[in-house]
C-alpha cells in the first residue's frame, strides 16, 4: 500500500508526483467509490458513520451510502493503503457497449466533460439468455447508426418491433460536464448547508409522516423506495426525502474536497491501473499510451495493491 504526503494535494503537486497522477471523470470517481474501492479489512459501520460526519447519519443514510461516502473521504485525504481493490467484469447489461473508464494526463481534455448516456438490456431481453442480449445489442448498435438524427421512439420502435417486445428504455446518465452549487459554496457555508439538511431530514421523521419515511429511508434507490409506496401523497414525502439525501451526499463531498484543497478529480496512476482503468488514447496520445500503459510497471517503486476479482 502507499498513501501520499500531506503537500501532494491537487494545488500543491509536485513535478515529481504529477506526473503519477492522472485525471479522471467525475462519473468515474463516483464509480470508484461506489464499489471499485473498498475499505480495508474490517472497518465497523459505527465507525464510517463517526468518520464521515460529526454526528451519526444512520438514521438518513444507508450503509452503501455511508461506505461510500467513507472512501472518497479516505480517497481525498490520499489514504490509499486504507483501500482495497476489487476488479469488476463488465456486466453485459447495457445497450449499447461501452469500454472500461480512462484517466487523463491533463484537465483539459475533452472527454472529462462530456456527458454519456446509455440504456439498460430490457428484462424481457435478459430473461432470454446471454446469445440474445448479445443479438439484441448487435441489433441497436446497428440500428442506431441507420437512424442517426431521427427520434428516439423510432429507434425503440423498430428494435420493439423486431424482438416482439414492448420497451419502456432505461437511461442511465453519466454527467460530467456543468459546475453544481455547491461549488461555489465556502467551508462555512457548506456546514451550515449540511446541517439544515440533516435537521430538516430528522424532523420529517420525527413528523407525521415520520413512519412512511423510517419504512424505505434506507432502500437502495428512489424507484425502490416508491414501489412499495402508492399514495401519492405519501410518494411525494418519499421523493422529498430522497431529494434531501442526494443533497446531503454532494453537500458532504464537496466539504471533503474543500476542506482538503482538491480542485479536480485526481488520483494516483498507479491506483487507477491497478483498478483496471485504461490511459485516454486522445490525451496521452497513441505512442505514448502504448509505451508507457502497455507493461506492467515492475519497476515503479510502490509496493503492490491488494486487489480482488469481482
């Protein structure tokens, strides 16, 4: 494991160390955290809930938001040998394919910004087998590039058509481009921020619709939390409630950021390879990615990663 020195924040890189940092997509970050890193050995829920915040959030979020939160902390803080790796097998579930994550030699590279959207595989699709999934995205990739400029609902028209089902798509957004609120916001202001929205979280549970709320506040998504509620009334409050939740996740992030001076999603290199990212071809350029990427860095200097195939 390796952890940086306290100066190598993303405004205080040395020549040295910048050039074992690489930049990477603030979706791919979130991915990052969201499972790829995972906290070393065994590490007590009571713990991240302390470490993450000044008070315990248990009763707002759940404990994949918490983890979650937990290593970006670790991941700002540059306390990497507290992480593990655990390598994901791309999961054949999308429409239309997708490579693995890059990183990027410099911030102004144009696909740190740009916005991706894909769809997941309809369940009809996936409940036919692995060789259909594979016709079916054959079919779209195709069929998408036949219909380039037209409407949406005539894509999923034809490819319904074709494979005899009714298709309701699922997006699945990775925004990168645009500046949130919250960034603007000082170190005072984000605390202050942050402690609203955690008042203003407890006293709807607390209130009377409190039950509602402590029956799904800890579902894993929105959409799940609203299937097991039907009353309009009652999924609005639940929609609140969520909303309150997302908020306090960035309000929290970005205090992280600020309060350890990291102005852009960096990360070490060495960490990013290990957790299977490849080099941005159009940043690094070809000869480069190929020369420096392509062999295993034996030589580097740092000791290994622990890792673990997912």
């Amino acid at each position: 494991m390796f952890e940086l020195a306290p100066t190598c924040r993303v405004n205080q890189i040395t020549e040295k160390a910048a050039k074992d940092m690489a930049y990477v997509t603030k979706s791919t970050y979130t991915k990052l955290s969201g499972g790829w890193l995972q906290p070393e050995g065994r590490v007590s829920i009571d713990w991240i809930f302390d470490f993450i915040y000044e008070e315990s959030l248990a009763s707002i979020l759940n404990q994949p938001e918490a983890e979650r939160l937990y290593v970006q902390k670790l991941m700002l803080e540059g306390k990497y040998q507290s992480l593990r790796i655990k390598k994901q097998t791309f999961s054949p579930k999308y429409v239309f394919s997708v490579g693995m994550p890059k990183f990027h030699k410099t911030n102004e590279c144009h696909y740190l910004t740009v916005d991706f959207t894909n769809y997941l595989v309809p369940p009809q699709i996936s409940a036919r087998g692995a060789q259909e999934v594979r016709k079916f995205q054959a079919f779209c990739e195709q069929t998408k590039k036949e219909l380039k400029g037209r409407p949406d609902d005539v894509f999923w028209a034809r490819v319904g058509a074709k494979f005899h089902i009714q298709i309701n798509p699922q997006s699945v957004c990775y925004e990168n481009s645009g500046v949130q609120g919250v960034s603007a916001m000082t170190i005072a202001e984000l605390q202050q921020q942050i402690r609203k929205t955690v008042d203003v979280s407890l006293d709807m549970q607390n209130g009377d619709d409190g039950a509602v709320i402590k029956r799904v506040r800890h579902a894993p998504h929105i959409q799940k939390a609203l299937a097991c509620t039907a009353d309009p009334k009652r999924r609005a409050i639940v929609e609140q409630f969520f909303t309150l939740k997302r908020q306090l996740i960035n309000l929290l992030f970005e205090l992280y950021r600020k309060q350890m001076r990291v102005v852009n999603h960096v990360l070490p290199i060495h960490l990013l390879q290990a957790s299977g990212l490849e080099p941005c071809r159009k940043c690094w350029g070809e000869r480069e990615a190929i020369q420096r990427f392509s062999l295993k860095n034996a030589d580097d200097g740092l000791p290994p990663i622990k890792a673990e195939i997912a």
